[in-house]
C-alpha cells in the first residue's frame, strides 16, 4: 500500500510538473540555505582549525609588564622553570624586532627573534639544514642565526646555504640552520602580530640584545610546553610562580593558544545554529506551501476520494496516502536542493581556489527536517480528506 501510494504521488508530482515545482520552491530554498550555509561554516572552521594546529594549540605564552629593575624575570629564572613546575615542559624566553638584513644579492627589512634552543621544541620547528641555536651559542653571545625558509630563497637563492654570511643591521651573522616550509607556520602568529614579513630569522637571546636596543637582559616575553599536552594545568603553575614573585596579576598576562580552538568551536557552533535556524524557517515557508497545495489535491480529488470510500477505502488509508504524498513532495524538494547545493560548493570551490565540501550529517537532518516538515503540513490535508463522507465526496462537483 506504502509502494502504491508512493508511486501515485510521484505520478501526481508529474502530472503538474509546474504547480509541484512551485510548490517544492520553498523546500529547495531552505535545503539549500542549510546545506550551502553551514557547509561552508563547517569547512571554514576546519581550515582555521588546522591553521591553529599549524601554529601549535598546545603552547603558552607569558607576557610581563614590570618596570622596576630590581624584579625582572631573568634568563636563568626562565631557563629554571622546567625544573621547578612540574607540569611545565619546556620554557624559551623570546624577543623579537625589525632589522635590515644584507647579503650580495638582496638587502630587505626582517623579523628577528631572539631566543634560546628551547624555543624549537616548544613551536615545533623542524630543520631542513644544519641545526637551530644551541646552549654554548647562548652564554658565548656568538653572531649565529637561523633562516627560515623563505628568507634563505631571498637572500641566497637556495635554501642549503649553512655557512655563509647575513649582515644583519650591518654584523656578520654566520648561517647554522634553514627551517623546512612547514617550520615558519609555527610562528605565524607572532609574525601577524609584530606587522612583520614573511622573512624570519633567529638568533640568540644574548646576541640579539646588542643588536636591537630596545630588547634588555631581563625578560619581558617567554614561551612554554607543557608535559603531556596538559596546557590548562601547566598555565596554572605558572600563574601561581608569577603571582608570588610579583605579588598579583596585574604586572604579567598568560596566554595559552588552546583557548583559540575553544572559542572557535564555540563561535562556530553558534554561528551553524544561527544560520540552521535561518535555513529551518525556509523549510517552515516551504511546509506551508506544501500544505496549501495539498488542501488543493484534497479538493480536486474529492470524488475519487468518495468512490474509494464507497468500494470500503478505511480513513487510515486515506490519511496515509495523502501523508505519503506530501512527504514525496517534500523529499524530492530536499533531493533538488542538496544537488543545486553540491553544484554551488563545486563552482564556490573552483573559483575561490578552495576546497569545501557537502556536511554529511547536514545532509542528513535537512532530509529528515524535509519529511517532518511534509509529515507536519500535511497532516490537516490528509486528515480532512479521510473524515469526508463518501456520500457528500460523491456530490462534490
């Protein structure tokens, strides 16, 4: 009876192509809103997720603001934190500037970062060539510097140049390492932020305060990892350290990246619910067209409804095959909007050089939300039909 039904709504659907055209309109809308909509919200949200990753969502950061000489954080203080928090991995002070750098090919404004051997394995940088700053490099203020890999393109002209030399704000600096591509995404985010290029280089901590005069012994900035990615735990130690050593919270600011991913999840399950929402109460238009063009079937067909009736047609029946093709209406009305709304992402893809994607489970509830909405407005129609009495049914002319 279901596979009857069935085959007479899609027989119905046919037979006025247009008027059930016009009808589904608001169903292929609202599909499409939901599918297009939150789709690209969800393929956004994973492309700025991996971007996070990228930059490393497991790391802290410690700003200080304090002026007074005599309580400084120092270098060894940093260097010793490890050793004192338990759940604090690795520590790295970091300062960074703008400096000319110079070779015989290319002369071009950089961003410096001085730091320690720590900073690698806390930003996750990997080496191409050669080797980042080491200890003895540190305590013997040796004019060392790393590249990362696009300024050893722009300075040299190929990315394996270990041993040669970069002026940087007129000093020999002698080349002992190249980061790989994917090294300079680590800090990314410190580059946007400082306004710098995409020309990173890295020396010593030590050295670097002879060459830029506003970075001084004492720490202002410094970076850390925490011991099996427990970042919230590790942030907490160093809360407690900071705020016993200056008395409050108000002369320091930690910072750890993990909070990125989580206010990003939740903006963008805010943002899929509000444009669901938006979508859903296209659906919503679209039922109630559903139900207007179903109270117009129930009409026309009033007499069939009555010869069914008279041959001993139950109202169950008849309720069922009037819900049925409602739903059909419905269902084919989703099935149109998802393909408009995969021909969308494809043309969305190609010209925008991106990579986005239909959302499985979007597709799901829009097929679901589309046979409650039928289900729904079709409900009054099909109830009307199954109470008419064949005998007035038969009269209607």
């Amino acid at each position: 009876m279901i596979i009857q039904s069935i085959k007479m709504a899609l027989k119905s659907i046919k037979s006025n192509k247009l008027r059930s055209f016009l009808t589904m309109l608001g169903i292929i809308i609202g599909v499409f809103a939901l599918v297009v909509l939150v789709s690209l919200v969800s393929g956004a949200t994973n492309t700025i997720t991996s971007s996070i990753s990228d930059i490393g969502s497991d790391l802290i950061s410690a700003y200080v603001y304090d002026w007074d000489s005599s309580t400084k954080l120092t270098l060894e203080e940093v260097d010793s934190l490890p050793g004192k928090l338990p759940h604090v991995a690795a520590t790295a002070p970091s300062a960074q500037g703008s400096v000319s750098a110079q070779t015989k090919m290319k002369g071009e404004a950089v961003q410096i970062y001085g730091t320690t051997p720590a900073y690698a394995e806390i930003q996750g940088l990997k080496m191409k060539y050669g080797r980042f700053l080491m200890k003895p490099d540190c305590e013997n203020h040796t004019n060392v510097v790393v590249l990362n890999h696009d300024a050893a393109i722009t300075f040299f002209g190929r990315d394996n140049c270990i041993g040669e030399t970069l002026k940087l704000n007129g000093r020999n600096y002698k080349v002992i390492g190249v980061l790989d591509n994917g090294g300079q995404k680590q800090n990314m985010m410190s580059i946007l932020l400082s306004g710098g290029g995409m020309y990173s280089v890295y020396v010593p901590y030590t050295s670097l305060i002879r060459l830029v005069n506003t970075v001084k012994l004492s720490v202002d900035s410094f970076y850390a990892s925490a011991v099996d990615g427990d970042t919230k735990t590790a942030q907490s130690e160093l809360q407690d350290f900071l705020e016993e050593k200056y008395g409050g919270d108000d002369m320091f600011y930690i910072y750890n990246q993990s909070e990125i991913s989580e206010a990003m999840d939740k903006v963008t399950g805010t943002l899929s619910l509000l444009l669901g929402g938006i979508a859903g109460i296209s659906l919503l238009v679209g039922g109630i067209g559903i139900m207007n063009i179903m109270l117009v079937s129930v009409t026309e067909r009033t007499k069939e409804i009555g010869i069914r009736k008279a041959i001993g047609a139950q109202p169950n029946v008849i309720r069922l095959q009037f819900l049925i093709e409602a739903m059909t209406l419905s269902i084919v009305g989703c099935l149109i909007g998802i393909v408009f709304s995969w021909l969308t992402i494809q043309v969305i893809n190609i010209v925008g050089n991106v990579s986005f994607g239909l959302s499985v489970p979007v597709i799901i509830v829009s097929v679901l939300f589309s046979s409650g909405v039928g289900v729904l407005f079709g409900l009054y129609p099909a109830h009307k039909a199954a109470k008419m009495k064949p005998i007035d049914a038969l009269r209607f002319s």
